[in-house]
C-alpha cells in the first residue's frame, strides 16, 4: 500500500472513531434522524470532516515531528 493509502485509511479511521466516539447514543437510536438533522447543524454540513481533519492535522504533523527527532538519533549507513 502507498503512503497516500495508508494516510487515507488512517483519515477514514479518525473518523469513524471521532462519529462514534461523538454520537454513538444518536447512531445507535436513531441513525437516519441524525443524518437527517445534519444539513441543519450549527457547523454546516460537513462539520464532521472539518473536525476530522483537524485532529488528522494534529496526528500526522506529532508524526513527523517524532519521525524527524528520532532520525537525528539514528544513524543511517
């Protein structure tokens, strides 16, 4: 698998957990009442992805901070 498809099943990962994690009560009560009442959220339509994409932001850039930092400590012949 590339990077990029390892990045996007991550992504799709972050956000099945944050809509579960969220709003399991309303998806396992009434899920189709809660897709419905989407469009008319405070945060728009797509307030899911954009939640998201911020902790996705978070998750990828403490990954390469990581990444970076532990490269300085190891040696590459």
């Amino acid at each position: 698998m590339s990077k990029v498809g390892k990045e996007i099943v991550i992504f799709i990962g972050v956000f099945l957990f944050l809509t579960l994690g969220m709003h399991m009560k309303q998806w396992i009560s009434h899920p189709m009442d809660h897709i419905e009442h989407l469009a008319g959220s405070t945060f728009g339509l797509f307030h899911p992805l954009y939640f998201t994409l911020g902790i996705y932001l978070v998750l990828f850039l403490t990954k390469k901070i990581f990444g970076f930092i532990i490269g300085l400590f190891i040696r590459k012949y």
